[in-house]
C-alpha cells in the first residue's frame, strides 16, 4: 500500500492515471504528447506506477499500451480510503476528548 500512495503522490504519476482513466488504453506516444515531456522522462513514470501494481502494458510493435489496472485501485487504495471515511463516521459522535498531559 505504501508503494501505491508514493506513486500516486507525484503530479505528473496522478496526470498519467487521470488520462488513463478518461481515455482507456492509450500508447505512450500519447502521453508524452500530452505531457509535453521526453520519453525517457514519461518511462520513468510508467515503470513507477507498473512497479506499484497500477498499470497493465501490452507491447505492438516498437510502442507500449498502457491502461489501468482498475481492481488494483478497487482493492488498494480506494477499499483503505472507504474503510477510513467508514471509521470516521462510526466513531464521529462518540469521540470523547482525551485529557493532555500537564
């Protein structure tokens, strides 16, 4: 999970799953267009999100296909943000104040 919020936490990684999401499986020349950056720079993009288990890769001839890998965002880090925004709630009127030290 640590691995997953780190490659979310960079911009550039957050643009790339966002335009991923929107567009479903798009070539990296794509992305380096929109981004308006060098491939070797959008590369290490890739490899960071594919490294956390976010991205699937499908190569066609000298280009690679990305998309996303939609259950690794359902079971990683949306079903830990669900199960907090849950515990929040649970516990919100019932939250008593903890006495400070003196």
């Amino acid at each position: 999970m640590d691995e997953v919020f780190k490659a979310l936490g960079d911009p550039t990684r957050l643009r790339i799953v966002q335009l991923l999401a929107q567009h479903g499986e798009v070539c990296v020349c794509i992305i380096v267009n929109e981004l308006e950056m060098n491939q070797p720079a959008v590369s290490h993009h890739m490899a960071k999100l594919k490294q956390a288990g976010l991205l699937n890769s499908r190569k066609d001839g000298q280009w690679i296909h990305y998309s996303l890998k939609v259950d690794a965002f359902k079971d990683g880090p949306l079903a830990f943000l669900s199960e907090i925004v849950s515990l929040a709630e649970a516990s919100a009127g019932s939250v008593q104040p903890t006495p400070c030290c003196k």
